[in-house]
C-alpha cells in the first residue's frame, strides 16, 4: 500500500509539472523510475493515464478523473499522518495501573495527583489490590508488585523499597511493657497483615550487626487490610509491623511510636512492571519516567 501512495504522488507531481523530467528532479528520483511508477499504475488500473509523444503528453480521460482522487486521498493521507503526529506529541489517553492497598493509598495515590497536574490530557484508573494481578489478562497498562518477580515476559523496573517499621500505641507501651529484643515479642499481642492466599505474615525478621532474628509472633487478630492493623494499633490493641508510607503521618504525630529501632525491620522490593511488546505511547513513557524519578531505587 505504501508503494501505491507512492506511484500516486509521483503522479500526482508529473501531472502538476508537466514532464517526467521536471517530476523527477523535483522528486529527486531519476525519470526512469518515473516512468517506472507510472506505468505500474497503469497496469494496475487496466488502462492508460497518460498518452505521450516526443514533444508533449497529457492525461486520458481515465487519467485526468485518477488525478482527481489521488490529489484527495493523498490530502486525506497526510492529514491523517498530521493528526497521528500530533497525537504521539503529548501524554494524553487513559492509563489502568495497580498497586498494593497501603502504598497505592499512602504514597502512590498523591504522587499521581502530581503526574496528571502535569500531563493534564492523562487519565489513571488506579486499582489497589494485595493479589497477584495480571498484567496481561487484566488489561491492565501497568502494575506495582511487591517482593520477587517472575513475570519474565514482562520489563521489570526496580524503584524505592518497601521499608516496614515495628511499631505500637503509647497506651499499649504503657500496659503491656516495652520489647527490647525480637524475642520479647513472644509476650506481645502481635496484629498480624493476612496475604491475598489467607495465610498471615507471622514471621518477623530482623537483622542487627548482621545477625538475623527470625521470630514466630502470635496474635488473636489478623487483617488483609494495613489500614485496619494500623486502627487497631492506634487502639492500643497490639504491636504492628507495617509499610513506614502506611505509618508515616502516625508516627510523625505520635498516636504510634516505633519499637526495637536498634534492630533494622525487613524491608520488601518494591517493582513497577509493564509490556515492552510493542513501542510505548508516549503516556506510558511520561509514566514510567515519573514512577521511576518519583519513587528512586537506592
């Protein structure tokens, strides 16, 4: 088809110039090759467009109403080009993107607040969900995942990790003591994060000088949602181990404060990942580019 539009504007331009000669120097093609994509058309229309002779030549009938459509579709041809440039220029169109609930809530949510301020013809779906979400059947354009990823089909970008902090009321410090050591938590009500199979995170690791403390903690109340943990925390019901972007604000206030801070909380790989089976629009580029300066991998 491309060669097609091309034999019609190397026709289009011997009409309008008069000669295959001035055509082609015009076109920067020799008038061998003009000839070439004129007579190609020709064949394939079954008939002459133009008639020559050694001082002149002019369009046939057939030739002269061929001319007609080619100067419209050759416009419509451009346009259309014009406005698919035009479109690739600036982000604009609709995203569907997931995360995880506590860091797509916390910090997730504000910093695409941001990214659509600045590309205001973007629109996000944002979906916060703790599952394992595919990608490719879920039609979705790209997902944030926490911990190990085996999506090898997919491209992989590493951004900030996902630190935790242990932390509890100060009424629950005040009832119940304050751990010094991992192993104190044996003796603590410990308000357990459940995963999207059912079964909850309990156990806890931390790492001081090196050496790991893996401790086995136990609690009457566990929650597939960091958001209830933390009211439960703050209700002096127990000891937490969240995501710092979900504790942040509370800890800055004081309704939480942190435990064992000589002992460093496991942290979690934080990754963005989308298809590169195809070039990205430049939406997808602008969001991959904000994702990854906003939330930087140390």
């Amino acid at each position: 088809m491309s060669d097609r539009f091309t034999s019609m504007a190397v026709f289009v331009k011997v009409c309008e110039l008069g000669t295959f000669s001035a055509a082609a120097i015009t076109l920067g093609l020799s008038s061998q090759m003009v000839g070439k994509h004129i007579r190609e058309l020709e064949t394939r229309i079954g008939a002459p467009l133009i008639r020559r002779s050694t001082r002149r030549q002019h369009l046939t009938d057939v030739g002269q109403r061929f001319y007609d459509r080619c100067v419209v579709v050759l416009a419509e041809v451009k346009a259309a080009e014009a406005v698919a440039e035009e479109l690739n220029a600036s982000p604009r169109g609709r995203l569907r993107v997931s995360a995880p609930v506590g860091f797509g809530a916390c910090e997730l949510a504000p910093a695409l607040m941001h990214f659509m301020e600045r590309h205001p013809e973007v629109e996000i779906e944002l979906a916060l969900t703790d599952r394992f979400v595919d990608l490719v059947k879920e039609n979705f354009d790209a997902v944030l995942r926490l911990g190990p990823i085996a999506d090898s089909a997919l491209t992989v970008r590493q951004i900030a990790r996902h630190e935790q902090v242990l932390c509890a009321a100060p009424s629950y410090v005040a009832r119940k003591g304050l751990p010094l050591t991992p192993d104190d938590l044996h003796q603590h009500d410990c308000l357990s994060f459940v995963n999207a199979s059912g079964l909850p995170y309990a156990n806890w690791v931390f790492d001081k000088n090196g050496i790991e403390h893996a401790i086995k903690v136990h609690g009457r109340f566990q929650v597939n949602d960091g958001r209830v943990l933390t009211a439960a925390a703050i209700a002096g019901r127990g000891i937490i181990l969240q995501p710092k972007a979900v504790l942040r604000e509370h800890l800055q206030r004081g309704t939480l404060v942190s435990l064992l801070d000589d002992y460093a909380a496991p942290s979690r790989d934080m990754a963005l990942l989308f298809s590169s089976a195809r070039p990205q629009p430049p939406k997808m580029r602008a969001f991959i580019d904000f994702i990854v300066a906003h939330f930087p991998y140390d």
